[in-house]
C-alpha cells in the first residue's frame, strides 16, 4: 500500500513544504508548495494564512501516516481537507483583486484618447507609413521610434498586431512609457539640467522622464509575473491535496473549493 510522507523547509526565497505518496508496485508522487516571501501587495497576508493551514494540514499528514492503516489515511486526510478551505478562498480572492487592478493600471495606460484637431493628422499619417514600409522590419523600426501621438495612431487600428510577438510586445511598452509620462505630467517634475554649455536651460531633462517612466513599466510587468506565478501556487495548492488525499485532481479540487 502507498506510504505518505510530508516535509519542509526554509530557502532564501521563502519556506516551502512537500508532500510524497510512495506506493508499493505504483508510481512515486510528490508535489512541493513554494511561497515566496516577494509576493504582490494585499496576497502577502493571504499567502501566509495558506501555509499555515498547509503546516496544520502537514501536521495531520504526519501523525495520520504514523497512526493508521495505508488505506485508511487518503479518507483521513480528506476530511482534513476543508481547514484549508476559507484560507485557500481568500489566496484565490486576493490574487484576482491584484490581477484586476494591475490590468486596470495597463488598459487605463494603454488606451487611446480621442484624436483631437491637432492629432487626427499625425495619426492617419502615421498609419499610412507604417502601411507603406516595404518589410516587417521597415514597420518595427518606425513603430519603435514613434512619438506618442504617432503610437495611438498605429494602436488606435491595431496595426501592431501584424507585427512578431516580442517587438509587439516591445513596442506597446513604449506606447505605455510615453502614456504614462504624458497622462500624469512627469515631465515638469525634471526640468533640465543646468551645464558648463547651457547654464541657464530650458525644457525638460528627457532621460530622467524615460527613466520614471520605464521603471513604472518595469514594475507592471514584474507584478503581472508575480501574479502568474501566484496562478501556479493555485494549481500546485490542488495537485497537493490529491496527492496528500489519494484522490484525482477533480476530486481534490472540489475538496479545497468546499464542493465535494
């Protein structure tokens, strides 16, 4: 009969537990659970309120695998199951709430405001150009150095979408870098910078906005990273349990989502 065991431990990067069902004849089966400590604002408290229902859950595990028969410990542990219910549901619920808030922030940066009088031109200009460029890689470097008003053209129609996924990819960040700058006025917070040649200057000092700028970008794209990855915590939360149960993949979920 299959033999359970549970263990942990403590990485640089933060704790994680395992679960192993050793089975006599059958295939071997583990799953680790890993919370890292950099973890999305307002998930951390939830993730921490996850695995210490996993801890108590391992606890059980252990002194079930001690105590009882092989086949009565699968039974056993899914009756365990539902402590991690309520703190399963809230990971679930803080993760969504950060996801949707972090896709607000991107769809709210990457929208296209109306075209004024001043911009209609510059913008179906610049459709015509990227249309007229002779090569994909002709559309890519015009796209890639377009001003912002020239960018919500070529976004408005979604031209880019013709484009290979990493310089679309690329190019919308820059699209998102010029919104933010120009949607929440960063430029007047750095004027230029006075020099031996130009002591008394004028305009803005260009590289520290592309600077805020692409660090705003920056950390949007590390929080939707970090928030896959919580998607992935999930998934390993319900591969666990049917594991530490015996039970299927279906079966265990229904068990954490107090279905079954």
């Amino acid at each position: 009969m299959a033999k359970l065991s549970v263990g942990s431990q403590q990485t640089e990067r933060g704790p994680m537990i395992s679960v192993t069902v050793d089975g006599t004849g059958g295939p071997t089966r583990s799953q680790h659970l890993f919370f890292p400590r950099d973890l999305p604002p307002g998930v951390d408290q939830a993730a921490a309120r996850l695995f210490a229902g996993f801890a108590l859950f391992n606890g059980e595990a252990a002194h079930a695998s001690s105590t009882l028969l092989p086949e009565l410990i699968g039974p056993h542990m899914m009756k365990a199951v539902p402590l991690l219910a309520s703190p399963y549901a809230g990971f679930v619920d803080a993760v969504g709430a950060a996801a949707r808030e972090n896709k607000k922030v991107v769809a709210d940066l990457g929208a296209v405001p109306a075209s004024t009088v001043a911009t209609a031109a510059i913008r179906q200009r610049a459709v015509q150009m990227f249309d007229a460029a002779p090569t994909i890689a002709d559309q890519i470097r015009f796209a890639s150095n377009a001003t912002l008003p020239q960018l919500q053209g070529l976004v408005e129609v979604d031209a880019l979408s013709i484009l290979p996924d990493n310089a679309q990819s690329a190019i919308m960040d820059r699209y998102l870098m010029l919104s933010y700058a120009s949607k929440y006025g960063i430029a007047s917070k750095y004027p230029a910078i006075a020099t031996p040649d130009n002591p008394i200057p004028a305009g803005i000092n260009n590289d520290a906005v592309e600077s805020e700028a692409k660090a705003m970008i920056t950390a949007i794209r590390a929080l939707t990273k970090k928030i896959d990855n919580c998607s992935q915590i999930a998934r390993d939360c319900i591969a666990y349990v049917s594991i530490a149960c015996q039970c299927p993949v279906g079966q265990a979920f229904d068990l954490i989502t107090k279905q079954a």
